[in-house]
C-alpha cells in the first residue's frame, strides 16, 4: 500500500510489515532518498524532517547532506566524544616522525616514550579528549616533577593537543599557558676548558684515542659523532672534514653500536679543519685505509662506544684537576673560544651546527666559508702547542 502526501511517499511493505519512506533526492535529480521503519508514523515524521532540510538548502539557509552522510558524521562524533587522551597521546608518539617523514632514533623514541609516560601519570589522562580543561593541566603542572621532564612533557602534550585541533577531534586546544621555565643549566655554568687544562686532558687520555680531546673542542663535535668518523671523513688537502654519521644501538635502542645519521640534519656538515690539529690527524690517520675508524675500539679494531669514550675522557679530566668537565663542554669550549675572537651569533651557531626554531640550516649556509675557516683556525690553536 501507497500513501503519497504532498511531499515524498511512504510504501507499506506487507511481507515485512514495515514502512518505507522515500523522496527525490534535491542534488542528483531521478535518484531518491528512502529510510525504512517499523510504523507509519515515524515514517512521516522522518520525512516531515527531511522536507524541512530540503527547503533550508533550497533557500539557501541551510546545506542537505544525504541522511546517511549524516549519521556517519553524528557516529564520529559520538567516537569522539569517547576518545580518551591516555589512547590518543599513545598512538600519537607511536606514530610521530620528524620533520620529513623518517622514524626518530631509537634513543630519542625512548625519551619520547619517557615523557608520554609522564603524561599518562597526569590526573586528566583517563579523561576524554574534549573533557581535558586549562584546569586540568594548571593542577598538573601544579606537582612536583624535575623541571627538564616537565618542560619536555608539556611541550608533548602541547603538540598532541594541537594535532587533536587540527584534525577536528577538540574545538580549541586546551594548552593555552606559557611553558614552565628550566632552571638554568648545572652543565651551562661548568667553565670552560682553558688551553692548558685541554692539554692536560689530552695528555692523561690513552694515546689510541686521545685525539678525541680536540676534535671535541675545534669541531664542536658530540661524543658519538666523535666515535662515528671514519678516514674517510677528513680531507686533509682541502682541509675539510665531512661530519655523517653518529654511532647508536639498534632498533628498540639495543644491540650493539653502529654508525647511524647525525642527530639533526644541520649536524650533517663540512666543516674547515684547523692547522693546530693537521699534524694530529695525520699521525692518527697514518696509513689505514679510508674504511677504517679514527678511533678504534683497542679490542675490536671497530667502533668505539661513546661510553667508553666517556669514562676515559672523565677519568683525564680528573687527573688534569677539572672532575666537573663533561665531554659535551668541549662544545661550549669551542663556541666560547670562536665568540673571544670576534664571531657573530650566525657563525657561531654555523660552528656549533644547531638545529631548533632558532638556528636553522639556511644560517649555517649563509655563513661565510672563509669566515668559519679563520674562525676554525683560530680555535684550532687550543691544541698549537699540543
């Protein structure tokens, strides 16, 4: 049985005892829109909704979408609304990549993986993505916590939060606030090496890798981009060195150590080799083949780890009266001995090959070429007197 009403028409349907209701569909004309139901009156009142959508579109004062469009969008939004942030937060650090594309390191997946789990400590993380308020993260930030996992975890959340905005799961992101201040770094007030301490460290160091001294201090190098040069990396006619690799574990950062890319892309640089040092590399070079490792391991002939690079360098500097120097302020040393000798913010930074918000790689290409090798040489004569 048929009852067509001055707007669509609903169809008794007697094998199934239901009601099908059906009207031409306003944006591909010959083509209808029908919902079936368990009585005539709801059927009705179906298309009594439908007809008003219709005339709003047609009017301009509103859009019709297809009911099914529709319940698929009032069906994600109920998702949504389910959406807890101790879930999203998770598969958003599984699934987080740098800049341009590839996985992180593994040690920088594990300190990802650290300050998640600071997060998923926080009293909102059981909460729903839309139920999580500027409150919720004041009170959060309100408990102790080391500074340094708390700024880190904050600018975790800021980003999981803003990808939530920018994908349409929360309105507005919650995380509004300034981040928590650091305390000024213990490891930023540790002086600098002077020259002649930098000797005597080199001095106490084993002599097989002793060179690891000055190659921190006039390269600005990290401790696993130290044991990551190959003879291959040094040009010494043209008196470049080619920085490409670091030296890190496997994936699930285990295993032993391999080479592996630089930390950031602005770590991957040539860099003018100082003639303090010439003679230095030529001597730990001597006749290996380009294949071989600068410094290598006195058991494997292969990579030495930079924990055991580490433990050497901490144990020279202590002999040379200096127990508070750390390998890593061998990179402050070389920035603050470019600044004594004139360098700009620009250079030293090219120098230093930093790589955040604030030094990007375009200021390491502007630098001028002959300028960071005045500069280099001028560090360089640290180790003259070597």
């Amino acid at each position: 049985m048929r009852t067509k009403g001055s707007w669509g028409t609903v169809i008794y349907d007697k094998k199934r005892n239901t009601y099908r209701a059906r009207y031409q569909n306003p944006h591909m004309p010959g083509r209808t829109v029908q919902r079936v139901f368990a009585d005539k009156l709801t059927a009705q009142g179906w298309l009594a909704q439908e007809q008003r959508l219709v005339e709003a579109d047609k009017a301009g004062l509103g859009t019709w979408t297809h009911p099914s469009e529709r319940d698929a969008a009032r069906k994600a939004e109920q998702e949504k609304r389910r959406l807890v942030f101790r879930d999203y937060a998770t598969e958003f650090v599984e699934q987080w990549r740098r800049k341009d594309g590839r996985p992180f390191e593994e040690a920088t997946k594990r300190k990802n993986n650290e300050y998640l789990r600071h997060l998923l400590q926080a009293p909102f993380a059981g909460k729903t993505l839309t139920n999580v308020t500027e409150a919720d993260i004041h009170t959060w930030l309100a408990t102790p916590m080391e500074p340094t996992p708390r700024l880190r975890a904050f600018q975790l959340l800021k980003r999981i939060m803003l990808k939530a905005q920018q994908t349409g799961l929360i309105d507005r992101s919650p995380v509004t606030m300034s981040a928590p201040k650091l305390p000024k770094s213990k490891q930023a007030q540790i002086p600098v090496a002077t020259q002649e301490q930098l000797e005597a460290i080199y001095q106490a160091m084993p002599r097989y890798c002793r060179i690891a001294v000055y190659l921190g201090a006039c390269f600005d190098l990290r401790i696993n981009e130290v044991c990551a040069l190959q003879v291959r990396d040094f040009d010494l006619p043209r008196r470049q060195l080619h920085v490409r690799h670091s030296v890190g574990k496997g994936e699930g950062d285990k295993g032993l150590r391999r080479l592996k890319d630089t930390k950031t892309a602005a770590s991957n640089a040539i860099l003018p080799i100082p003639e303090g040092i010439v003679s230095m590399l030529e001597e730990q070079i001597g006749d290996r083949g380009p294949d071989a490792m600068l410094i290598a391991s006195p058991k494997t002939g292969g990579i030495m780890t930079d924990p055991a690079l580490r433990r050497l360098f901490n144990r020279a500097a202590a002999e040379a009266g200096r127990p508070d120097l750390h390998f890593h302020t061998l990179r402050a040393t070389a920035v603050d001995a470019a600044t004594h000798q004139g360098a700009t913010l620009r250079e030293t930074m090219a120098l230093g090959r930093h790589d955040d918000e604030r030094t990007s790689v375009e200021r390491y290409q502007r630098a001028s070429t002959d300028r960071l090798r005045e500069l280099s040489n001028k560090v360089g004569r640290l180790a003259a007197s070597s």
